[in-house]
C-alpha cells in the first residue's frame, strides 16, 4: 500500500506539471486518472521497492547529486580524449566484483557507471560487473570502486 | 522563400518516387511494406505544406494571435496517418501469414515456386 | 425517421459490425449481419424513393452546413448503386451461412461477419457521401476489410493475392489523396459540389490536371482498369465464395461510381471530355482490355479465375460507356453497373455451390453438372447467357444500350468490338456448358445444393430474368441519373 | 544563440545519419539511430522555445518515449528473436 | 542582455557543443563500443544541459518544469537503452576493437576477472 | 524565420538522403531502424510546419507503432532480404518516372509556398479558425474540427482502427487460448 | 545470470506515468496537441513496455485479448452512439448541438466523449495488434 501511496503522490505531482489547469473538470479527470493508472500499476504489480524504493530516497538524492558531479567530470575528460588528435583510447572490458547491493542498487550502479563516460556496463547481476572501459584511467576509477560504496544498498529487501 | 517552396515540394515528389518505387519493385514484402509507408509519409509532407501560413501559429487559438496556419489538412492527415498505419498492420499480418505457408517472403522465390502469383 | 435515411443506410451496419465482431458461435452473427443488410437495403429503397419524389437528399453530418461539414448528397445514381449494394448484401449474407461455416469455421465467424459488415459500410459511405475526402476514408475501410476477407481463402495463394492487392489498392487510394490535395490547395474545399464550383474557373492550371490524372487514375486502379488490372483475377479466385460474390458484385462498381461522380459531377464533362481528352484514353484502354481480358478468360481452367477475367472484361465495358461522355453510353454504362453486378453475383454464387459440393471449381469439377446439380447449374447458365448478352436477360439490356450508344456517335468499329466480346463470352461460358451437359461426372449420383444456398443463387437467377424483360425501372432509372450527372454538380 | 544551437543539434544529426549509414554493424546503426533520437527531441524543444509554446513540449517528451520503446523492442529482438517472449527473468525472479 | 540570458546562452551551446562533439565521437572511433562512449553517455549531459539553458528562458513556469520532466525522463532512458545496446551486442557476439598488438587479451577481449 | 528555414532544408536533406539508403540497405532489421529515423525526421518536420497534432501523431502512431510492429514482423519471417541477382527492372522505373514527372508538372501551378491568400487559405478554412471559438468554445482548432466539424471522418478513422483490428485478429490471431497450468499459476 | 536488471527497474517504474501521461494528453486534447489518436497510441504504449518486459503471456493476465476485442468495439460504439443520441434528441447524426440545452455545452460534451470513444479504440486496438503480433513469434 505504502508504495502505491507513493506512486500516487508522484502521479499527481506529474499531473500538475503536465496539466496546469486548474478547472475543476480537468481536475477532477486528473483524479480519476491518477487512481485508474495507480488501479492499473497494481493489477500489473509494477509498484515495489524495485521501482519506486520509497525507502531510499534521501539516501538517493544525495547519491545523485555525487553522480552529477561525476558525470560532469568524465564528461570533459570524453570530450578531451575525442577532440585530441591523436585519440587516447585503449578500450578494455573488465570485470569487477562488487559489494551486493540488491536489484535496486544493481540498477543504479549499472546505470552510473553507464551515465559516467569512459565505461559502459555490458552486464550486472551475481556480484559481479562487466564494464568496457575506454581507457586505463577509466577503467581504474571502475576498479576502485568508484561509486560502489556510495550506491544505496538495497539488502535485505530483495534477492 | 517562394524559390525554397518549390524545393520542399521537389523533395516531396522525390520521397514519393522513391517509395513507390521501393513498393512496385522491391522483392521483399517487409521493404514493400516500408516503402508504402514512405510513400505515404510524403503525400502527408504534401498535404501540410498545402495549409501552411509563413509567420502563421499552429492552429491553437492564443491571445493576441490573428496569423494561424490552416487547420483543415492537419485533420485531413491525422485521419491519413491512422489508415496508414492500419494499413500496414494488415500488410504486416499477411506477411507472416505468407510466411508461414510459404516460408519466403520474397515475391521471387513465391513467383518460382507457382508462376500463377 | 424519415429524413435520416442517408445516414441510417451507413449507420445500421456501422452499429451491427462492433457487435457481432464480440458474438460467439457463427449464428448470431449471420442473423445480425443478414437483418442489417435487409434493413439497409430497405433503407436504400425508400431513398430511391424519396429521390424519385423530392430530387436530390442532401444531409448535413453534425448539423455542419456543407464546404464546413461533412455533406451526404443522395441523387439517383448512389441511390441505384445503394440498391445495389445492400441489394447483393443481402442476398449474399443467408447465402454466407452454410459456404462460411464450411469455409471460415466456426470460431472465427464473427469476425468474418464483422468484416463483411464493414466492407458494407465502406461501400454505401463511399457511394452517399459527397466530400472528397470523406470518399477517401471509408475507400480505406472498405479496402482494409477486403484485404481481409480475400486473404480468408484456404488455398494459400489468397494470402499472396491479398497482399498484392493490398499494395495496389493502397497505390490507388495515395493517388487519389494526391489528387484531391491538388484540388484541395486550389480551391480550399473538399466538398464536391463546391468544388465543382470552382474548378471550370481554374481548368487552365496544370495542377487540377494533374490532380484529375492522379484522381483518374488512383480509381482505375481501384476498379481494376485494363493495365492496372493486375490483382483482381487471383484475388476473386483464390477468395471463399461468399465474398466473391460480394466483392465481385460491389466492389469494383463503386470504385466505377466513384470514378463517374469524379469525372461527370466534380470535373464536369466539359472539363473531362473537352479540355481533356479522357475519351481518347478510356476508350482504347476498354477496347484493348475487353478483348485482351475476354480471350485469356477462354483460356482458363479455373472457373472462378475465368469469371474474374471476365469480370475485367465487363468492367472495360463500363468504361467504355463512360468514355463515350454522352448521355446514352453513361446511361449504358450505369445500367451495366447494376446489372453486371446481379449476374456476376449469380454466377459467383452458382460457383460456390459447386465448391461446396465438390471442393473446387475446376472445368472438370463442372463435367456433368447437369445430371448431378441440375438446379445449380442451370442458375449458372441463366448468369452465363445473361454475361453473353442473350435477350431477355439483363445482360442484353445494358449491351443494347451500349451499342445504341455507340450508333449514336456513329463508332461502327466499337460496335464491333462489343459483338466480338459477346461472341469470346459465349465461347467461354460454353465450355462450361458443354462440361455440363456433355461431360461425363466421376461421381454420378445427384447431389444438389443445399436450399440455403439455392434460394438465394435463385432470386437473384429470377432478378436476372426479370429485370431484363421488365427494363423499365432500371433504365428509367440510370436514365434519370445520367441526366442527372451530365447536368453536373453545380446545377443540382 | 537559439540558431548556433539549432545548427550545432543540426550537424550533430548529420553525423548521427552519416554512422547510421556507414555502419558497420547492425549495432553502430542502432547507436546513431538512438543518437539522432534524442538529438530529435532537443530539437523538437528548441522549436517549442521558438514557438513559445509549453504544449509543444510534450511532443518532446513522446519523442523520448518512442526512443526508448524502441531500444527495448529492438534489444528484445536480438536477446530472444521475439519480442513477447517472456525472457529468463519473467514476473518472478 | 540580462545575466539570464548569459547563463542560458552559455548552457545551451556547452550543451550543443558537447553534443557535436559526442557526434563527432562516433564518427571518428574505431568500434561499436567506443562510440558508444562518445555518443550514448555524452547524450545526457548535452541533453541536461541543452534543457537547462531552454528553462532559463522559459523562466519559471510550468515549461520549465516540463523540461526538467524530459530531462529525468532522459536521464533515467537514455543510459538504460545504452546499456541495453551494449549488452545486446555483446550477447551478439560482438568484439572489442583492442588497441593494436594490445597485451593478452582474451578472444572476448577480457583481460580476465580480476577480483579488486 | 530564416531558421524554420534552415531546419527545413537540414530536414528535407535527411529525409532523401535516407529514402535513397532505405533503397539500398538490404538488412531488413537496418530498413526498419532508418525507417524509424525517417518516421521521427518526418515528425520534426510537420514541427517545423506549425503542425503540432500531425507531428504528435506520427511520434506515437506512425512511428512507435509501426516499429514495433515491424520488428514483431522481422523477429517471425527473419531478418535478412535475400541476395538475388538483381535483374533491372526497367517498368517500375519507367510508371515511377512517368509519375515524378506528372507530379513536377503539376506543381508548376501551385499557389506560392506558404502565402497566407491562398485559396486554399481563404476558402473554408477561415470559418474554423473565427468561428470555433463561438461555436464550439474549443481552443484547440484541430480538435475541434477533427471532432465536431469532420466528426463524421474522425467516425471512419475509428472504424479503420477497428477493421484493421478485425483483420489482424481474423489473420494471425490464436484459434484457442492454450495457457499451460504453469503459465496460469504463474502469476499468482 | 539475472537478466536485464536495470531495463526491468527502469520500465517498472516508468509504465505507470507512460499511462498517465496517455490520460493527460487524451483530455487535454481540447487546449494543445493531442487527442484521443495520439492518447490511445500513448496509453498502449504503457502495456507495450509490459510486454517487451515480461512477455505477452504475462500482459494477458492483465488485459485479455477477448476484453481488449470488447473494448475495441466498445470505442467504436460509444462514438456512433454519441451520433445516435443526437439523433434521438432530433438532430443530424453527431449534430452534438442538441445534447445539451446550450449548444456549446453541447459540443463540449459530445467532443469529449466521442474523443474517449476514440481514445478506447485505439489504445484497446494497439495493445491488441502488439499482443496478436508478440504471441505470433513465440517458439510453440
């Protein structure tokens, strides 16, 4: 229930952005809206800690304000690495053990690393991490873990 | 922008040509199938710049705008869109279908196998 | 209820097809689909009517006056062809019963009906509506459910021919959009009557010639024109026989009204024949097509195929009317309309009763015929000499007119050509009647058709009788609507 | 400002038609078409700007979802050869 | 010219610019998983920062929170559909392009499961 | 204005560019890909021509639908067009000529690009754009010509969807639900 | 090997605002661009995820290809019937002026429910084809 409360919320604060109007036809279709998608998410069983990790949040937010930076970061060294003449790259695919982190964690450990350029994860599950990576230095960031402590952990809650 | 004009519509008829090409003289039914999509896309093309207005809004009635485009061939291709796409699904349903009885689905191979297709 | 009537005659099946497409079994939805065709064409006869009484029928959809709306025009010739329509709809449809549950099966017959349904409905709109692009929508609809339906066929090769058609068809109906976006961008509206308004002002412009070229030519292909004729013998033969029988009667003859509503009503013929020379296109292309059509027609094995070869023969005749640009061969060629469709209908009925005697309708399927399906096979000969032209058939009546019209433009050579055409009809309707009567069956005992497919195949054998010693309602009619058209849009 | 970035989204598209065109692989294909996908949004955005109008935008935001459909489609495609197959990892895990 | 406009000027076109650049990227890279380097990841900042500066001349309005909605609809696809792609060709049995005469890789181009 | 002009011509040049590769690719999985390009290339061009409604439309319908549909096609019959030896074929070459050329002569006549006294502008056209606001009280003017005055198209427009449904599930569609017993517990 | 992983989480969590967002551009089709077209083809692009996620097998336990028929004729119906209603009340067929005593509360009315009728159709008629065409290509 918790989590289809949540989608609730997000659902109508999506609404009100989309929308913006305030008559009260359109409000009220906007309600029946948000509750037949929140009826539907639940018949699909779409809603749970996979999607929407209620229990994470703030630990989430925080962890994106991290990865902006990262991303920003690796960003300039992409562009440098294209734009110098003699290309800098020496592509290798790694694999690297990382904590368990649950499904959740998975994803967003996955998808960090995707988002940060220099490496691309080709596949994640089992404790384990394939990640191309575009150079040394990129592939050392990976290997040192560079976002694995930071990922909020989702143990405990799924597989 | 009236020399411009004529070239968006040279370009459309160049669309056009080269879908209906790929429709009557493509072998595989798939290609046919995105060639008529092709063909019709630029029809639309076609159909817009019909009604469109240089300076003119789309056609949602704003403050203070007199200038809109004109919205009669947007319905007109809203309409001619969906049966396109309709169109294709029923292609696409019968390409299957001719593949599984025939198993091929170019249009030589099912002329060789009964010259009466 | 009464003023309703253009849109009741769309709106019946409009309603029916949605709800039989959810039934289950195949009865319910063939008593839907049967009712409704009755009730349409109950419809279309009381606007025949109407028409007779009061002139044109013009309704306005949603209340919209016309070049804004969407405008029905009813005159006498959609109101001949609506007859048509859900005339052969409903004979079709009992006659679909027992062909379809042996054909289609039970589980999908619904759909099949809801298919039917649609084909209908696609039909009568595009034949009452008067807009452009209004003709253009429910061509689509009709044209999606066809390709359904032919593809239906058990024999394999329904799926290629469908999908030869489909690509064909969809050529056709972009055309024809083509064209009415050139008209469109010239004058600003998409009725027909306003168009033809405005076009005589703008016949100079290169883009409403080009836009009459493609409209032209979208619609020949549509109505399997001699060149373009390409798709229609395997999809007529390969499909199951009550929608052969259908389509066969109704579907290209739309796309022929079309085709005159366009050339006749929107263009006028002072554009059509005058400005631009279309007689000396259609006419050569009928002549070509009549004959070239007619010879491989003798030439094949498969009757069905043969009939469908025919059928491209008959429609060059049509053509042939409409290329006269006079009021007597547009009569000829309205009369054929409605009569080629009553006997092709027998004789694709007639056929499906063998087909669902004896699995097939090769030649040799026909060998005996006579001893062993008498009553069927006798329908098919009634059809047959009705195709040739025999009198006292309908056939003979719009063939009469035909070459009345072509005397009366003093074309000696096509006069000629029409006797040629009837003499290759008899060759190959003989064949058929030979194997009938002289032709030894492999299987000897008698084993007429079920009265659910004799009593319709039966009426309609009667109408070819009847309304070719009877012609007054027919010609009276197509006259009026001839004169109708040739007075055009602008003076209705 | 608004032309440089509408020209700079324009070249970007270009080289994103040309990878698509050269190849080699299926996959190079599939990467600039997402490129040229998300490249099409920006400048569906910018054209909302120029308009002024915020409904426009939505249509940007179809765009990306479209994109997104496809990859997964396309992916289902090369995992399993079908796209309703239900994958090793159906609802349950 | 208000120090919005700067702003918003300059977001726009280090967005563009990052965005020409990844294009270029995947032009001049030698494989399918370099470019995907320059290309699927570069999409996302270019496309934050592209949005960003629009928003700023949207001002603060609903469109400006629209464009943040396209934003985290992006930032939450565009790595997902990458990794997708990636994974799906490596499934595919696609090669990594190697630096020439590279130093022991394996045939799948792994330098074999080092543990951290 | 001059830069509605130059994403025109950008556009313009993308589309030939790809319908002349589309020609080419022999790939059907590559065909279908660029075709989703050009569907979304042909989207931001009605953009580009103030026509919002038709761009959203071909976004969501014409290009998401057909792909996918399209790669659901592919992933059954295969993915590769066959290699025959390509004997030219001169009469589709010579029927697309014949119509490149009726269309280039049409378009001599056409009113100028994007005048605003057109006829096409000034005909029927006007009563929509002045009068909806009274009569309908609808801003958008698409919808509500789309909806009440051409309600009766919109009608056959639903009606296509609902044949080409029809038509599908009459051709492809499964003759009876096997569901196994693990499938159906499965989602318990 | 967990397959998938961050596609699954990513689509689970975005299928509910895809639908959402289908809802909003279908009753907002009066103020901008949208309507019931482009919202039925949105809306389906929800169940369309579903399926490239878990397999047609598994949206079918959700919408049945037998209540998605219903609803596909349900659409078509409910426009007639708007026609039909306003025949009733002594109109022309969709002549939507007459369902209410105000004209234009009438045209509101009948715009909004033929354009639901329309959003019906079409979402049921994707979701169908998807699922028609998904089932198609699975290995018997």
């Amino acid at each position: 229930m918790k989590h289809v409360t949540g989608l609730i919320f997000l659902a109508a604060i999506l609404w009100w952005i989309l929308s913006g109007y305030t008559k009260p036809l359109l409000i009220s279709l906007g309600i029946v809206s948000v509750l037949f998608t929140a009826f539907l998410a639940h018949r699909m069983k779409v809603i749970d800690d996979e999607s929407h990790p209620l229990h994470l949040s703030l630990a989430l937010i925080r962890f994106w304000g991290y990865l902006l930076l990262q991303i920003v970061i690796s960003n300039i060294k992409m562009v440098i690495i294209i734009l110098s003449p003699k290309m800098d790259i020496d592509p290798r695919v790694l694999r690297v053990r990382v904590s368990q982190h649950g499904v959740l964690g998975n994803a967003i450990l996955g998808n960090s690393i995707t988002l940060t350029p220099g490496t691309v994860t080709l596949d994640i599950g089992n404790g384990e991490v394939e990640v191309h990576a575009i150079n040394r230095e990129a592939a050392e960031d990976i290997e040192n873990g560079l976002f694995d402590q930071r990922i909020p952990s989702d143990n405990g809650v799924n597989s | 922008m009236s020399g411009l004009g004529i070239w968006n519509y040279v370009i459309f008829i160049f669309l056009m040509m080269a879908g209906l090409y790929m429709m009557i003289s493509s072998s595989n039914l798939i290609k046919k199938i995105i060639g008529l999509n092709v063909f019709q896309t630029s029809v639309f093309f076609m159909y817009i710049s019909f009604g469109y207005v240089e300076g003119g809004a789309g056609p949602v009635l704003t403050e203070g705008v007199t200038l809109y485009t004109n919205p009669l061939p947007h319905v007109l291709i809203l309409t001619a869109i969906v049966v396109g796409v309709a169109t294709t699904a029923v292609g696409l349903a019968l390409t299957i279908r001719i593949k599984e009885s025939f198993g091929s689905i170019e249009e030589d191979d099912l002329h060789k196998m009964d010259p009466s297709i | 209820m009464l003023t309703h009537l253009p849109v009741l005659v769309v709106l019946a099946p409009l309603l029916a097809a949605p709800v039989a497409s959810l039934m289950r079994g195949a009865f319910a939805p063939w008593v839907v689909a049967t009712l409704v065709s009755w009730f349409s064409l109950v419809c279309s006869l009381l606007l025949l009517a109407q028409v007779g009484e009061q002139g044109v029928i013009v309704y306005n959809m949603g209340g919209w006056e016309a070049p804004w709306g969407i405008e029905y025009r009813i005159d006498f010739a959609n109101a001949l062809l609506l007859v048509l329509i859900t005339g052969m709809a409903s004979v079709v449809m009992p006659y679909a019963r027992l062909s379809v549950r042996q054909e289609i099966g039970e589980e999908r017959s619904p759909m099949f009906y809801a298919a039917m349904l649609l084909l209908i409905l696609g039909l009568c709109g595009m034949t009452a509506t008067g807009d452009a692009f209004n003709i253009f929508v429910f061509l689509e609809i009709s044209s999606l459910a066809t390709y359904t339906l032919l593809a239906m066929g058990k024999d394999r090769r329904a799926l290629t021919s469908s999908f030869s058609y489909l690509v064909m068809g969809t050529i056709g109906g972009t055309f024809y959009l083509i064209g009415v976006g050139f008209l469109y961008v010239m004058t600003g509206t998409l009725n027909i009557v306003d168009l033809a308004e405005r076009l005589p002002a703008l016949s100079d412009s290169a883009t409403v010639r080009t836009g009459f070229a493609f409209i032209v030519t979208g619609i020949c292909l549509k109505l399997a024109l001699f060149p373009l004729h390409l798709w229609l013998p395997n999809a007529y033969t390969f499909a199951p026989s009550a929608v052969t029988a259908l389509i066969g009667a109704t579907a290209t003859k739309v796309a022929v009204y079309v085709l005159v509503r366009m050339i006749f009503t929107m263009f006028g013929v002072e554009f059509s024949f005058v400005e631009i020379p279309l007689s000396y296109v259609l006419v050569p292309l009928a002549v070509v097509g009549l004959l070239s059509a007619s010879s491989v027609s003798i030439m094949q094995l498969n009757i069905k195929r043969m009939l469908a070869y025919s059928s491209v023969a008959q429609i060059s005749y049509i053509i042939l009317g409409i290329g006269m640009g006079t009021a007597m061969g547009l009569t000829a060629a309205l009369l054929h309309v409605f009569n080629h469709g009553i006997m092709k209908a027998a004789l694709f009925m007639s056929l499906g009763a063998v087909a669902y005697r004896m699995g097939g309708v090769e030649l040799k399927d026909m060998n005996g015929l006579a001893k062993t399906m008498p009553l069927t096979f006798w329908a098919f000969v009634i059809g047959g000499l009705s195709l040739i032209g025999v009198p006292l058939t309908v056939g003979f009546v719009s063939k009469w007119h035909l070459i009345l019209a072509a005397l009366e433009l003093g074309w000696w050579p096509v006069v000629v050509v029409i006797l040629v055409g009837s003499i290759l009809a008899l060759i190959y309707i003989g064949r058929v009647v030979e194997a009938g009567f002289f032709k030894e069956p492999a299987d000897n005992t008698r084993r007429e058709a079920p009265a659910g497919l004799l009593i319709p195949l039966w009426i309609l054998v009667i109408a070819n009788i009847w309304l070719g010693i009877d012609t007054r309602l027919t010609v009276d009619i197509a006259e009026a609507a001839a004169a109708q058209l040739m007075a055009g849009g602008v003076v209705l | 400002m608004i032309a440089a970035a509408a020209l700079a989204i324009l070249v970007a598209m270009s080289l994103a038609i040309v990878r698509a065109l050269l190849g080699p692989t299926i996959y190079d294909r599939i990467l600039a078409i997402n490129l040229f996908g998300t490249k099409t949004v920006m400048l569906i955005t910018l054209i909302a700007a120029m308009a002024g109008r915020a409904d426009y935008l939505d249509i940007a935001l179809v765009y990306a979802m479209i994109n997104f459909i496809g990859m997964i489609a396309v992916l289902k495609f090369f995992e399993y050869g079908s796209l309703g197959h239900a994958g090793s990892d159906g609802q349950e895990d | 010219m208000t120090i919005l406009d700067i702003l918003s000027g300059t977001l726009l076109l280090a967005g563009c610019a990052l965005g020409v650049i990844g294009a270029i990227g995947l032009i001049r890279f030698p494989d399918f998983y370099t470019r995907m380097h320059a290309a699927g990841v570069t999409d996302t900042l270019c496309a934050g920062l592209f949005l960003g500066g629009l928003a700023i001349q949207f001002g603060m309005t609903l469109a400006s929170a629209k464009l943040l909605l396209i934003f985290l609809f992006m930032l939450f696809t565009c790595p997902t559909s990458s990794h997708a792609l990636a994974k799906a060709a490596r499934h595919g049995g696609l090669k990594p392009w190697t630096k020439a005469g590279s130093d022991g890789l394996d045939a799948m181009g792994h330098e074999g499961a080092k543990s951290r | 204005m001059m830069l509605a002009h130059l994403i025109d011509i950008f556009l313009l040049v993308f589309l030939a560019v790809i319908s002349v590769a589309l020609l080419r690719i022999k790939d059907l999985l590559t065909a279908v890909m660029i075709f989703g390009i050009y569907s979304l290339t042909s989207a931001s061009l009605f953009m580009v021509l103030a026509a919002a409604d038709v761009a959203f439309t071909e976004a969501a319908v014409g290009a998401g639908i057909s792909i996918i549909l399209m790669l659901a096609t592919l992933a059954i019959t295969g993915r590769e067009e066959k290699i025959v030896e390509r004997k030219f074929k001169l009469l589709p070459l010579i029927i697309v000529s014949i119509t490149g050329a009726t269309l280039l002569y049409g378009i001599r006549d056409l009113p100028p690009f994007g005048v605003a006294s057109n006829p096409a502008q000034v005909h029927v056209a006007p009563r929509y754009i002045e009068q909806s606001a009274v009569e309908t009280d609808i801003p958008n003017i698409v919808t509500s010509v789309l909806a009440s005055y051409r309600g009766f198209d919109t009608l056959g427009e639903v009606v296509v969807i609902f044949t080409a449904g029809i038509g599908v599930a009459l051709l492809i569609g499964r003759r009876r639900r096997l569901l196994t017993a693990k499938e159906a517990s499965r989602h318990e | 090997m967990n397959d998938h992983l961050i596609l699954r989480v990513v689509g689970k969590f975005l299928i509910p605002y895809v639908m959402l967002f289908g809802l909003y551009v279908q009753f907002h089709g009066d103020f901008g661009p949208g309507g019931g077209f482009q919202a039925g083809a949105i809306f389906a692009c929800g169940f369309v995820i579903h399926t490239l996620l878990f397999g047609s097998r598994s949206t079918e336990q959700i919408v049945s290809i037998g209540f998605l028929r219903v609803i596909s004729a349900l659409g078509v119906l409910v426009y007639a019937g708007v026609g039909v209603a306003s025949l009733l009340l002594g109109g022309e067929f969709l002549n939507y002026n007459v369902l209410a005593a105000d004209p234009i509360t009438g045209q509101h009315i009948g715009i909004i429910v033929v354009e639901f009728g329309v959003g019906l159709t079409v979402a049921s008629t994707i979701t169908l084809l998807l699922m028609i065409f998904a089932e198609r290509g699975l290995p018997s």
